[in-house]
C-alpha cells in the first residue's frame, strides 16, 4: 500500500526527519513521498502531529510523488 501526504499537511518536516529511506522530499514548500524509495515502514505516520499521511487510493493519480527525470550528460 502506497501512502500519500494530504492537503492538510503543515511542513513541519518530522515525516521527512523519520524516514530512514529518504523517501519523504520537500517541493514547493510542501512534502511528498516517493513511492520509488518508500519502503512503507509507517515511520511518518506515526511522527505526523496532524494525521495527514494517508493510504493512497489505487485510483489517485496526484498522491505520490514521480521520482525526478534524470538528465542526460553530455
């Protein structure tokens, strides 16, 4: 089960501080978790003071977030 980081997010970063796979990264003044690296260990979930680590629904398009496009050398 993939986990997704709800609007009700308030970036205080704990998520981020407890996931040992860096799976947790910050966009836009916002976090998101990396469904590449997430090994669904449930860390962040327990460290989020408002509860907004959710499951993500299989049809949710928006929850995790794509790892980043590598660029070619040159």
């Amino acid at each position: 089960m993939s986990f997704r980081i709800s609007d009700e997010c308030v970036a205080c970063g704990l998520c981020a501080l407890a996931c040992d796979s860096e799976a947790i990264v910050e966009y836009w003044h916002r976090y998101g978790i990396r469904i590449d690296l997430c090994e669904e260990c449930r860390r962040c979930v327990e460290v989020c003071p408002v509860d907004c680590i959710v499951p993500a629904a299989a049809d949710d398009s928006a929850a995790p977030v794509q790892p980043p496009a590598k660029s070619k050398s040159a």
